[in-house]
C-alpha cells in the first residue's frame, strides 16, 4: 500500500493512488519492458521551448509517476532541450540538427511567434544566423516522427496569442502542415506529457479526439468526476469562494473543460484549483484566455 508516496509492506497498492498512476506510469512500465526486450528503441526527443513562461518544462520537472530520471534513461533520448541539456550556443544547436537525421518525437512548448517571420522569438544563433522558433519548428517538425505540443499556448495559442497579440503568435498546428497531437493545459500535467511519450515509443499514436487530444487524458470533462458533482446534482450552489458547493454559479469551467484534474491532482496528487476553493477557469480549453474572461462570474 501506498500512501502519501510511501510504500508500506503490505505490498498491495491503494485504490486511490492505483487510479491515480494507472493512465501514465502503467504505460511507462509496460514500456520498459517493451524496450528492455528490444521489441522497440528508446527514441530520440526535441523539446523546443518557444514563446511561453516555462511552465510546462517546470511541469514536467515534478514528474513523479515515473520521475524525470526515469523518463530520460528508459524510454527517450531528450537530445535537445533549451532549459535542461548541458551544451550552451551553437554546439546545443548542433545536438538539435543531429537529430534530424533520426527516428524522434519533437516536443513544443509555447507558441509560435510568426511576426516578421518569426524574429520576435530566437531559439538560436548558429554561423553567424538567427534562428527563430518558427524556422526551426518548420524544420523539425517536417522530419519528426510524432510532433506534441504541450501546454495551451503550443496546442492552441494561449495566453502567448491573447488579445492583443503583438508578436502574431500562433499555435503548432498553425505553421505546420501534419498531425500534431495536442496536450493543452496552463500548464500541461507532467502525466499527461510522459504518459503519451511513452505510448508513442510503445505503441504508436494515441486514439485522439477530434481535436487531436489523447483520449486518455481527455476523454470526460472535469464535471463528469469533479469532487463537488453532487453538490451540483442535488442543487447545492456556492455563493461565494470558500463555501460548500458546486462552483457551477461562480464562473466555474468544468462542465466544458476535458481534462482529468479531479482524479490526478496536482503537485504530487495531493490538490487541484476546485480542491483550494477556487473554480476552473478552462485553461485546457481551445478558447483560453480570452474564450473564457471573465474568469470568475457571479
């Protein structure tokens, strides 16, 4: 049994925390052993961090179902990674055309600044050039095997691409002509990110949703198994944040937002916004931000 992350020794795991686990580090484990049995290859991994606030990479970092370390060593090859790899300049850039030349998921988080062709927004400089995030998301991503973009703003603009939008950010699937599988969230949970890794190492492509999200993270919305559901179905309302209640009467986003939120939590499973007494504000969905402002409605 597990609790609070600890393993007791009756050996049998929680039913809380197996749910919790189920979607992401089930995938992973089945994974390794995939690649241990050499029925599949680790693959290589581009993150391009674009234009965004480093929060999905910040995300991914609390990874704990598996953790980082295990995601790195077992299952791919992060070759290039503007906030974690070791190489600085143009020998980092290097790693990322190297790359090319092989089998590799690229992974981008932020969105894509498309001004004056993309100059709002340099990833590099490489012989004396300027590479923009635009350049080289347009080369990566014609070679990648798979091509995610994580969080919001990659998935559908975001918070980059809000009114007024003066850099002309857009998102991923805007500026390249392929499937781009979408994991939107402000930010992304890291099992969402290393769950479809490593299915896509495993097992190919998710099964994805009409929008190109993986069914597994976004199959219901957080209403169907939000925590305060049966305040809503008995008619019990919260007037204002901090009372018991459905927040449904103060603006909250959850009948139309698909994520699974309740079930995982966040920052270790322990809490998530409507667990704080605070209502969702829909951070997943395609119109975030300004789809969803205001965000709180009495």
């Amino acid at each position: 049994m597990y609790i609070g992350g600890i393993k007791l020794n009756s050996g049998k795991v929680c039913p809380l925390t197996e749910v919790k686990i189920h979607s992401s580090k089930r995938i992973v484990d089945d994974v390794v052993k995939i690649v241990n049995n050499k029925r599949t290859l680790k693959m290589n991994a581009i993150w391009l961090e674009v234009t965004g606030c480093s929060g999905n990479i910040i995300s991914l970092l609390n990874s704990e179902n598996p953790g980082l370390y295990d995601v790195l060593t077992n299952i791919v090859n992060f070759t290039f990674n503007n906030a974690l790899m070791g190489s600085e300049g143009e020998f980092a850039f290097e790693k990322f055309l190297e790359t090319l030349d092989t089998d590799f998921i690229l992974l981008v988080d932020g969105a894509v600044s498309t001004k004056e062709n993309g100059r709002y927004n340099i990833v590099a400089n490489y012989n004396g050039k300027s590479i923009t995030a635009l350049e080289a998301i347009q080369l990566a991503g014609g070679k990648a095997k798979y091509v995610v973009a994580v969080g919001t703003c990659a998935s559908h603009g975001g918070i980059s691409a809000a009114k007024p939008n003066p850099s002309e950010s857009k998102s991923v699937q805007e500026v390249l002509e392929r499937q781009v599988i979408k994991l939107p969230g402000c930010p992304c949970h890291p099992d969402w990110v290393v769950g479809t890794i490593a299915h896509l190492v495993g097992y190919g492509t998710p099964e994805l949703d009409n929008e190109g999200r993986p069914l597994l993270f976004y199959g219901v919305t957080i209403h169907d198994t939000c925590t305060r559901r049966g305040f809503f179905d008995k008619g019990i309302f919260a007037q204002k944040f901090g009372e018991e209640g459905c927040m449904f009467k103060l603006g909250c986003r959850g009948p139309v937002t698909k994520t699974d939120c309740p079930r995982k939590k966040w920052n270790g499973y322990v809490n998530w916004p409507i667990g704080d007494n605070t209502n969702c504000i829909g951070c997943a969905q395609t119109q975030f931000p300004d789809g969803m402002e205001p965000f709180v409605r009495y």
